[in-house]
C-alpha cells in the first residue's frame, strides 16, 4: 500500500507567498512524494488567493478561510472545535498539562487545534503524520496520532536545545527533561536538519530513534537558463553593474542577523571599499531601512520581498557573495544558504549553529566569531579583494559540496523511505 503522508504542526502560516524555508521545503517534498505514488495532505494557517504550490499538487487544510486572522476569528475556530468534540479537547488539554504544568492561553487554543487536526485524520487517513517542528502544534498533533494509532515523526530545529524558545526560557533544567523526555518518547522517530538540531533530541532520547536528514534543494531550478548571468541578472533588478554586491535571505527579524550585515557594509564602504547589499524575505522592512539610513548607505542597501523561485535565483546569480549572519542558536543549517553556495555563491557566515557543518573555512567561504560585526566586514573585504578566479573557485567548490549534501530528490527519497519503514514497523507492532 502506498504511503499517505500528512504533515502538519508549525508548517508556515500560508502557502507561498512569501517563500519561507519550512513551507517551501514542505511543498518541494511534496511534489516528489507523489510523483513516488504517495499521497500528501499539509495544513497551513491562513488560506490566501493568489498562492503557489510548487507543482507540490497536495491535499490541504487551512484553520482558517482567509488572510490575517483576528482574535475574534482565533476565539471562534477555539469554539467550533471545542464543540466538535469537547471530549477529545479536554484529553488534549490534560495530556498536555501532564507534561507542563503551566497553564496558557496557547494551550486553551491548541488543544482546539488538536480537534482540527483529528478532523483532517479522519478525514485523509494517513499511515503516517509528519510534525513540523516540537512546538505546541506538534504536541497536540502527535497526541492524535497516539490516540488514533497512527505513527509521528517530528522534523525537529532548534526548539529543543535554545533556551530561549518555547517553555525552554521558563522552565528550570529538571522540568525541562520531564517535559522533553515525556514529548519526544512519544514520538516514533525525530528527524533532524542537521548534527547541530539533533543534539537537542539526543539529550533525551536513544540515538537510533533521532535521524539527521539535510533540508534538499532544487538543483533543477539552479540550473535554468532562464536566470541568466549576472549583468541581465542586475539589469532585471535594477542594481548597478560595479559594486560587490553581498545577499542574505531569510525572515525581517532580528535573529536573522540582517542588522549586523548592514552595520558590516557600511563599515566597509567608509574604509573605502565599493561594497553594496540585496536583502529578501517576508515581514516589516522599515526598522532596517531606517538602519541603513542611519548607517548612511541607504542607496546601497537594496531591499526585496515575495520574489518567486526563479527570481530568487536570479538574484543570487546577480550578486558575489551569500552572508548569513543568524545570531542565535536558532541557526540549524540556512536554506537560503545552501541554495546561494548551490548558485555557485561564496558564503561568510558566523560560526554559529549549525552553519559550520556547509561552509568550509578558507575553502568556500569563510567563518567569522558570532556577533563580531568587524570581523564580518573584514571577511566581506577579504572577498572582494580575492581576485575573481580565486572567487569563483570558492563558488566551485561550495556547489560541489551542496551537490552531495542537499539534493532535493535524494533527501525526498531518503525521507519517504525512512516514513515507510516507520509506518511498517508500527503497523508491526500494532499487530502483535
């Protein structure tokens, strides 16, 4: 029997767009599940017109029929699933308060998500669910499976080791490991984006019941003659042809580190060097604009959002070289990263998280101490100082290196594997 595959949990808040890591990698998988045979069902948040797919050709389920939900629409979809099943919302509720103690508002509306969660179940009938991310979405969701007898595989980050996330940054060390140990052993396996994201799970569980799967990328896409090269690539985006010009990809909030750069651009451009940066993603820009102005660069800061697939890889063939400057331990690998260093893009980056584990110092890119901005603009120097041969070289080898790491098809096929051996060995047991 061919797999159904239902993934849901912290899976983004739309279909795309805006092109966020976890929704796109989701949708991308999708697509090559199905053309295997499987059948795939996601669950997002809000439901938007226009949106894109991917060719991802899924089952879908929104909690809730439009864009934006406001409180009012938050308190009614708390109702309407209480109502659909008060008693399964009240075990939610309790199996939750099990494992923390502390009572919030989210709980009161997750469990209700849980209900919705069990709606979608009956409704598809997946052999397996995948849960992104071990938040409260993921809890609730993993419950249901238990409860309907339907393995969970949790696709973990950050949120278990950084103590600033989730019930990490109230939660003493003691009560951390009973909630861990009682989450994630409920789990039939943990799936992790990188050795450093699976050093969380591994804390508190058996290391053949934690998995590291590298997030895939679409080498087909990197290889389309319809991005162009660079000078058609600047022309379609309206930058200048001279500059060095650097890009980062990644969300319009602090951790992602775009602050840093742009304080590392302009310190290079007032020691004289022609320094220039692109910035894409989704959320608020004008706190960083303000930045840059303040900074004095704002002609040389170039700010972007909602660019396609393929826009997004013409911008990377329109710049030198990819920064990511993620600041916290949040960093589990960069998806944008290993799409730049695929693009044939050098990489700085802060030695931080999981980042190490796909640049490699001296060789395609450089690692530079995290939070020093000076050390990153002095790096960013350094590679546009590198004659363009040296360069490109560096951009060489980063690709050959994302070839064998980050294949899309493979990790789809890795991962659709692992979920069909899960789901036969549940089944298995179940039947002993």
């Amino acid at each position: 029997m061919s797999e159904r595959i239902l993934v849901v949990g912290t899976v983004g808040v739309s279909l795309p767009p805006p092109y966020a890591g976890i929704p796109k990698l989701t949708l991308l998988v999708a697509r090559l599940w199905r053309e295997k045979g499987a059948a795939v069902a996601v669950s997002f948040v809000e439901k938007r017109t226009p949106a894109d797919d991917l060719g991802a050709g899924a089952e879908y389920f929104f909690e809730f029929s439009s864009e934006n939900p406001t409180k009012f629409d938050k308190l009614v979809f708390l109702f309407k699933y209480f109502f659909c099943n008060p008693i399964l919302y009240f075990k939610l509720f309790f199996l939750y308060h099990h494992a923390d103690p502390v009572i919030t508002r989210e709980v009161f509306l997750y469990s209700a998500y849980g209900v919705f969660v069990d709606q979608i179940v009956q409704n598809f009938k997946p052999t397996v669910i995948v849960c992104e991310a071990a938040l409260i979405k993921g809890f609730m969701a993993m419950q249901v499976g238990n409860l309907r007898g339907t393995p969970v595989v949790i696709d973990t980050y950050a949120e278990v080791h950084d103590d600033s996330m989730w019930v990490n940054k109230r939660m003493s060390e003691s009560e951390r490991e009973i909630f861990w140990k009682y989450f994630l052993n409920r789990a039939a396996l943990i799936i992790a984006p990188s050795y450093y994201c699976a050093k969380g799970p591994l804390k508190y569980l058996a290391k053949e019941n934690v998995k590291v799967v590298y997030p895939g990328i679409d080498i087909a896409l990197s290889n389309s003659q319809e991005i162009g090269a660079q000078k058609s690539a600047r022309e379609y985006f309206k930058l200048p042809q001279e500059p060095f010009f650097v890009t980062a990809v990644g969300a319009f909030s602090l951790r992602k580190g775009h602050d840093h750069l742009i304080r590392a651009v302009a310190e290079a451009r007032r020691a004289g060097h022609a320094i220039s940066l692109t910035l894409c993603g989704p959320g608020p820009q004008e706190q960083w604009r303000e930045l840059a102005r303040t900074e004095n660069i704002s002609e040389h800061v170039y700010f972007f959002t909602a660019l396609s697939e393929l826009e997004l890889y013409r911008l990377y063939r329109a710049c030198d070289i990819y920064c990511d400057a993620s600041n916290t331990p949040r960093a589990c690998l960069g998806m944008s990263l290993t799409e730049a260093a695929l693009m044939e893009l050098p990489v700085v980056a802060y030695d931080a998280g999981g980042l190490p584990e796909v640049v490699r110092e001296g060789e395609t890119g450089f690692l530079v101490p995290l939070n020093d901005v000076s050390a990153l603009s002095r790096a960013l120097i350094r590679a546009s100082e590198m004659p363009r041969e040296d360069l490109h070289q560096f951009g060489v080898r980063g690709r050959e290196w994302m070839l064998g790491l980050v294949d899309i098809e493979l990790m789809a096929i890795n991962k659709l594997s692992i979920l069909t051996e899960v789901s036969k060995s549940f089944v298995k047991t179940s039947e002993k």
